[in-house]
C-alpha cells in the first residue's frame, strides 16, 4: 500500500510537470506564429491593451489603475519574455498611466510613445522618475506619425496634431492618443479617452483613417463619448468596452451601448467576459 501511494504521487507530480512544461511552450510558441494578437487586458476601471506581433515585438498601450497588469501580461506574454519594444500611454490620468509603473519595473522598455502631457501628481512624479531610470527612447506625439512594424504592420497615430509637450493640463483626455494598427486587411482603433468633441475634429481631418475592424471604446463607454458621426466613420465589427465591475461612473453609459449595438453585433467587454483576445491573419480578425 505504502509503494504504491508514492508510485500515485510520482505520477501525479509527472502529470502535473508535463501539463505545466506543455502550458510555457504554448505561451512560447504562440507569440512567434504568423498571426497577429491583440489582447484587451482586464485591468479593471482602467485602460490597457498587448498587442503581440509576429515574431515577437509587442505593444503595450496604457497600463491600467494598478499592479493588476503585471498578472495580465505574464497570463498572454511568452513567460520568458521580459521585453516590451513599445508603451503608449495615451494621457496620463491615473487608470492609464499607475500601472505603468510596475511595469518599468518588471520589464525592460526600449521606446515609450507618449503626448508629453505632465500632471502636477505624486503619481505622475512617479512616473517621469521611473522612466528616467529606464532609460527607454521617448517619442512625443504631437503631429500625424506612422511606425512600421514587420512587414504587414502599420501603427498610425492620427491625434493629437499639435505638441503639448511639457504643459500641466489636469484634464487631458481629448489631448490623447489615438492610434490605428493595420494589420494586412484588417485594422484596429485605440481612442483613449477622447470625448465627442475630438471625435468630430477626427470625422472632420482624418475620416478616411477612422474605419476599423475592432474599436475600443472611447472613454470606457463614458456618455460624453462614442456618437453617432464618429462610429459611422469607424463602422467596426467588433467593439470592446474596457470597464471595471460595478465602478462608480456608471460605465458603460446605457446610452451608448445602445448605440454601440447598433452597429456592431459583437461587443465584448473587460467586466463580463475578462481579458478579450483577438487574432488576425492579415484577412480577418477571430475573437478567442
């Protein structure tokens, strides 16, 4: 009895070792397929977005309220993978920019894409120290940019259009980036959190560049966001609402929800359905 309660304990250690070997070498292997992924992280009433390129190079835009994206990016990242190419923040306010913080921590940063914006924050001091220490390259945006990326990827931001860099602005959501990744046929829109009056500046200069497969809802499906002239020039398939359960703004507003089923009838969202993860082959895009 007692031989073969060890030999049952052997096994299962055996088992248990082999499921997890299997597990790292998924997670190695799948980052470095053909495919595009992009993973809309469930940070809770924040913002943060992996977008994982093939062979390897991935972006992360914004980084959420707290350290719950460190758990987010090891659960879709290679495990041993400790390198980001590229952080956008888009504004920083605190659920875009705080979990920044333990990610230059944890990760080395080659290049961070930020509007320059400053807030007079213990957080945003913080911050700035932490990237100082990082040294990572900083790119300011402040006119229409394009990075390519591989040889199928296109990551353009359209907003902002003029530099703001080094102003203290305590409400810089419509001063945000916004960014659009092609990806061969198929195309993504990441507002932040503009509001409606950048959205009309938008239609208005950039229409042609707005349409998209999959659009992250502007604003967390804020009522100040997301009208009808905007989504029509972005017609997405797909739309995902990145919201934290039961948060105190009352978002998604019912109001835009609304408006948001009335074009698209797949809409995904961080509170109900967790970390939302899409594929791309460069012909379409396959929510997993």
């Amino acid at each position: 009895m007692f031989l073969f309660k060890n030999r049952t304990r052997v096994i299962v250690v055996v088992i248990v070792f082999l499921l997890g070997f299997a597990f790292w070498l998924w997670q190695e292997t799948s980052a470095r397929t053909q495919n595009l992924r992009v993973a809309f992280l469930d940070v809770g009433q924040g913002d943060a977005a992996l977008v994982l390129f093939p062979g390897g190079t991935q972006i992360l835009i914004d980084g959420g309220p707290d350290h719950s994206v460190l758990g987010e990016l090891a659960a879709v990242m290679p495990p041993s993978d400790r390198t980001l190419e590229l952080i956008v923040l888009t504004h920083p306010d605190a659920d875009h920019l705080a979990g920044l913080l333990p990610v230059l921590e944890r990760y080395r940063v080659e290049r961070i894409l930020e509007t320059g914006i400053r807030k007079d924050t213990a957080l945003f001091r913080k911050f700035e120290a932490a990237l100082a220490r990082e040294g990572a390259e900083r790119i300011v945006a402040g006119q229409a940019m394009r990075l390519h990326i591989g040889k199928f990827a296109v990551f353009d931001v359209l907003w902002p259009q003029e530099a703001h860099d080094g102003e203290v602005i305590d409400s810089p959501n419509n001063l945000g980036v916004v960014a659009r990744l092609q990806y061969g046929a198929t195309s993504f829109l990441f507002p932040g959190d503009i509001e409606a009056s950048t959205e009309s500046k938008l239609v208005l200069c950039c229409k042609a560049m707005l349409d998209a497969d999959v659009l992250k809802a502007a604003h967390h499906g804020s009522k100040t966001s997301s009208f009808a002239q905007f989504l029509e020039a972005v017609t997405p398939d797909i739309v995902v609402l990145s919201v934290g359960k039961n948060n105190r703004y009352g978002h998604p507003h019912d109001t835009v929800v609304e408006r948001l089923s009335g074009i698209s009838h797949q809409i995904f969202r961080t509170d109900e359905h967790g970390v939302v993860v899409m594929e791309s082959n460069g012909r379409a895009v396959m929510v997993r």
